[in-house]
C-alpha cells in the first residue's frame, strides 16, 4: 500500500504530461480541448485521491497498533550498495508521517479540485496537472522516506517541482524570475541540509532513520560524541529548514512565489513544501533535544521571523503578499514550538494551519477569478454582496487565523504560547503575543478592505463580478468546516478537564508515544497559569481585532492622518519597503555576484579564449609554412636533398 500511496501520483504525472502535454494525444486520437480537459481533470484528481484514500486505511490501521509500535515499514530495493554502506528505497509510515501523509494527500485533492475551475481556460492545462501531481509525488518521498538520503531525494524534487510551478507562466519575464529566485535561495539552504547528513554518516556510520535515532538515543554511545558535534548537526539541519519553509533570512522567496497560480501558491504556502523543514525538524528531534544551544537558535529565528513577517504584512495591498507574509509569521510559530521540544504542539500548528491558510489562498483566488485577474485590495472593497460564499469562507478562515475561540488556530496557538511561557522562554512569548496582535490587525484589515465597505471596483470589472463555480466553492465550504471544528483534535487537556473529557487532546495522545516518546517541554517557576496564558492570548487577539476595525472601518480618517505624523510615517515607509531587506540582499549578494560573473565573462573572453585562439593562430601559421614547401616542383625538390646530404657530410667531419 505505502509503494502504491507514494506511486500514484508519480503515474498520474506521467499520463498527463507524456500523454496530454506533450500533443501525443491530439496527435494520435484528435478530439476535442473540451473532452482532453475532461480526462486530465480525472487523471490528476484521481490519482491523488488514490494516495488520499491509502492514507486513510493505514491510518486506521496505525491507530489500531499499540501506541509504541505504531509503524509501517515497506522495503522495495536497495538503491545504493557499497561495501557496508547500502541505502534502500524503504518507507516508513508510523504516527509523524501518518498525520503529514494525511494533510498532504487531502489538502492537495481540494486543490486539485480547485484547479479544475481556476484553470479551465489556460492553454497549458495538462502540463499543470502533471507538475502538480509530481509536486505530490516528490512531497510523499519526504515524508516517508526511510533515510536521510530519500528524504533529500524528496526534499530536491520538491524544489524543482516547486521552481516549474512558481515559473508556470514563464512567457512573462516577472514570473520566470520569481520560480529561479525560489530554486537559488533554497539551494543556499539545501547546502547546510546535505551537509548535515554527511556529518550524521560520519559519525553514525548510517544513514537509516532507525539505526541514526537509535544511535542517538543511546547514552554509551553518546557519551563518546562531543556536545559540540550534535549542535553543529542540529544547526546544518535547521538551515536546511530555514530555506525550505522560509524563516530569516532565507524567507524572500516566498512572497515572490506568489507568482504562480493560486492554487500553487495554497499547495506551497499550506500544506506541503514550507512544512517540510518543520517536519524534519521534528523528525531529527533526537538531536534537539541534546543541544540547548541549537534550540535556543531554533526558537530565537523562529520569533524574530513570525514578528518580522507580521509587521510587513500589515502595508501589503497585494492579497495574495499578505497571505504570503503571513504564511511566514505563521511558520514561525511553527518552528518556536519545535524549538522549545513542543513537537506535539508544533505539528498540530501545521495541521490546523493547513486547513485555514488553504481556506485563506483559495478564498483569495476565488476572488481574483471574480475580478478578473485583479489582486490589489485598494481596487477592491465591498465585495460581500457580489460573492457572499468566498466572503462568508474568507471570514472564517481569517478568524480561524486571528485565534478567535474556538475555531481552530485558537487551540493550536495556546497550545504553542504555553509551551513557550512554561519552557521559561518569557521574552519569546511576548514576541509570540505580539505577533497575535498583529496577525489580527493585517487579517482583519484585509478582510474589511477586500469585502466591506464602498465598492472600489470599476464599473466595467464590476458588470462581470460572479461567484465562482462549484468546482470552487465547494473546496471552500469544506476548508471552511475544517478552520471551524478542525482544532478540536487538540484540545489542550487543562481544557478538558473542565468539560469532562480526561484525554481531551487526541492529537498529542496519537503523535507523541511513537515518535517523540516524551514531550521535552520542562515547566519552571512561572507567574501565569494555564488559563492567564489563554486569556492574554485572546485579549492579544481581540485588542488586533479592535485596532482594525476602527482604522479601517469605524474612522479611516484618523489612520490616513496618523500615517503623515513624522514617526508613523517613517515606520510605515519601513513596513512598506518589507523593511528593505530584498534591497540589502541586492546590495551584499545580487550586485557584487552579477558584477563578478561580468568580470569573469571577460577574463573568459579575453585570456582563455585568447589563449585558445592564439594556438589555434599558431598551428595554422606553422601549417601554411610547411604547405607552401609542397610546391610541387622537382629541381626545388632535389635542392633540399642536395642541402640535406651535404649537411649530413658537414655533420660526419666535424663530428670525428
């Protein structure tokens, strides 16, 4: 089954972009546009419905194993042989992979889904199907790759895959460049994640998921590896994940992924490549957990991101930028959870986020769809009375995101500002408080901008605007049910004391035993309990919610004012210009490296070729010399052989 769930959408991939893409179909059968959509449609869906339903059963049948035994291993062949080192194509299916495999395949089917109705009219239909369904194929070799080589495998062709659907449209030069931009900076990453499993073979002579953990865990064998090492393991792995799912400094990619379709950008930014990185994390949790140091760096990144990408967001005008921006904050809160040894409430984060940000990118398509391509929240604004579904979902999903109680991010982000208040780490927890303030502001802002209010569409777009077919709508209403009651997986248990349940908190029940064995998390002395942190976070929440409302709904006067005020202004120009962070990379990186590879165009041009050109001169020179003696003439002929002997008779004289 595991070969079959990850296989799937390889072959799916493989029919519609050999079949359907490359014109051999036309070629070989003709027909119609209409009945080729039709077949790519069933074959791209269907496909990842097979992986989705697979899932499902060994779910079940994982859930029915003893909690410490709960894996699935499927071996197919070795891959790699020599001398004592032999890497197979294995999978692993235990309670880690199990909830990613879910969230993947599923999200990944409404969007497929979602894709039938936004992408109806492209010309280049069949060949996006079949980058999809490779991005999903690549995706499932991550995660239940048995090895640190699979899941580079995985991780590698996520990117490339990712890098062909960012550039889809690679007529325009804008999104081309977005697609290589993504590819670049996440090699910069990639580079410490390949790194970081060298170090691993070399010190633990594997690279077997099993052998390397097992290894790890064992204290007579740790006792002879320096601390030292296992940081500096921890820390090539986390750059790795800072590239893959977008943490300082290596997020810049991700806003500027926005250039691909929308649903690219939901299959990106929701629930496959930038949780990748949180996923290997918790899987090499072994080594976090011995290395202070490395979470210490994990957590101090992570919160710095999420308060970084919150304050860009709120200036963004572009709705699927906001969105992108707060995919980042939101990945922060992520990896804050990992860092503290919170796998549980990190993982459960990516669940619930999963649900509600595909909602949120979705929603946002459905209303580029509307408009006609038009993705500037300024030209929008009172759209709920022509598109109420999206608008309804849209609400949802942004209250889920902002914590309202009791949608879905609500559990999930308690569960992650306990973990850090109760880990003694104060500082980063109010940095996460903050951010939920701010969260709320830019989602709220863009709700109301986008929906409420004064229409600011043109007459002529505004004649046109239309709800989105069911092919669109429905995927909503369903991520929609998921932000509301999604959450409820994971009610933290002091929660479900009070209303009865012991083992409120399925999630963590299911996740932890394992794979994580025990929660890292150590509680110290602190001044909140359970139920302060709660409510801070929901007056956090609330006092965004307020900010927003009166701002942009209440007296916009007085936020056009304020932005004229010296300090506002300054700060505003700052969030605006994303605090000038892509022009510092242009500055140190991008300018000098052009400039250089300029310079070495020259010396190429100049010295080597030069140098090349100039031997080449040489031989032809030497060539026509030595021809023009070929003349052909016999008395010139006899000439030489007169001059030869005698020199040879000269040579014989002297010589004795």
């Amino acid at each position: 089954m595991l070969a079959w769930l990850v296989l799937a959408p390889l072959i799916g991939s493989v029919i519609n972009g050999l079949l359907f893409a490359s014109g051999f179909w036309k070629k070989l059968i003709g027909g119609d546009d209409r009945t080729e959509r039709r077949i790519v449609s069933f074959v791209g869906c269907g496909v990842i419905l097979i992986s989705a339903i697979l899932t499902s059963i060994l779910f079940f049948r994982l859930f029915s194993l003893d909690p410490i035994q709960r894996q699935i291993f499927e071996e197919l062949f070795v891959w790699i042989s020599s001398g004592d080192f032999s890497v197979k194509i294995e999978f692993l299916f235990d309670s880690l992979s199990c909830v990613m495999a879910l969230v993947v395949t599923w999200i990944s089917l409404i969007i497929h889904v979602f894709s039938i109705g936004y992408m109806h009219e492209d010309r280049s239909y069949s060949r996006y199907f079949a980058y999809l369904n490779i991005f999903v194929f690549f995706m499932l070799i991550l995660i239940l790759g048995n090895s640190f080589p699979l899941m580079f495998v995985g991780w590698e062709g996520v990117g490339l895959a990712s890098y062909l659907l960012i550039g889809f449209w690679y007529e325009d030069k804008e999104k081309a460049s977005a697609g290589r931009k993504a590819f670049v900076v996440n090699r910069i990453g990639d580079f410490g994640f390949i790194l970081g499993i060298f170090l691993i073979f070399f010190i633990f002579g594997s690279t077997n998921f099993q052998e390397v953990f097992g290894k790890a865990s064992d204290p007579s064998f740790m006792n002879v590896v320096p601390g030292v090492v296992i940081t500096i393991i921890a820390l090539l792995l986390f750059v790795g994940a800072v590239g893959k799912s977008a943490q300082f400094p290596l997020y810049v990619w991700l806003p500027d992924a926005m250039a691909g379709p929308i649903p690219v950008s939901a299959l990106i930014h929701a629930a496959t490549m930038v949780t990748a990185g949180a996923y290997m994390i918790a899987r090499c949790s072994v080594f976090y957990t011995q290395s202070h140091t490395a979470q210490i760096v994990v957590v101090s990144i992570a919160a710095f991101t999420a308060l970084l990408a919150a304050t860009i967001a709120i200036t963004q005008n572009d709705i699927k930028k906001v969105l992108a921006y707060s995919t980042i904050s939101q990945l922060g809160y992520m990896f804050m959870a990992l860092g503290v040894g919170a796998y549980a409430a990190g993982m459960f984060h990516l669940v619930t986020h999963a649900f509600f940000k595909a909602l949120l990118f979705l929603g946002s398509g459905s209303v580029i769809h509307a408009l006609g391509g038009e993705q500037d929240i300024r030209n929008m604004g009172g759209l709920r009375k022509f598109i109420p579904l999206t608008s309804f979902t849209f609400l949802i999903g942004t209250l889920a995101i902002t914590g309202i109680p009791f949608l879905s991010g609500f559990f999930s982000k308690d569960e992650i500002l306990g973990s850090l208040y109760e880990s003694g780490y104060v500082i980063h927890w109010i940095v996460a408080l903050m951010t939920v303030c701010l969260t709320a502001l830019y989602m709220i802002r863009l709700y109301i901008v986008t929906f409420e209010g004064r229409t600011r569409v043109s007459n002529n777009v505004k004649s046109h605007i239309h709800e989105s077919p069911l092919s669109m709508t429905i995927p909503l209403l369903i991520l929609a049910v998921l932000s509301i009651f999604g959450g409820y997986i994971g009610v933290p248990d002091f929660m479900g004391k009070v209303i009865g349940i012991a083992h409120s908190n399925v999630f963590k029940d299911f996740i932890m035993p394992s794979v994580f064995v025990k929660e890292t998390v150590t509680s110290v002395p602190h001044l909140f309990g359970h139920w302060s942190i709660t409510v801070l976070s929901i007056i956090s929440a609330f006092i965004g919610v307020l900010i927003a409302i009166y701002f942009y709904a209440i007296k916009p006067s007085i936020r056009e004012s304020l932005i004229k005020v010296p300090i506002f202004s300054f700060l505003y120009s700052f969030s605006y210009r994303k605090w000038f962070v892509d022009e510092a990379f242009d500055t140190i990186f991008v300018r000098p490296f052009n400039a250089l590879a300029v310079e070495s165009g020259k010396f190429d041009l100049k010295r080597i070729d030069g140098a090349v050109n100039g031997i080449s001169e040489v031989v032809v020179k030497a060539a026509t010399l030595m021809r023009s003696a070929q003349s052909g003439l016999l008395r010139l002929y006899a000439a030489f052989m007169a001059l030869g002997v005698l020199a040879i008779l000269l040579y014989i004289i002297y010589s004795a």
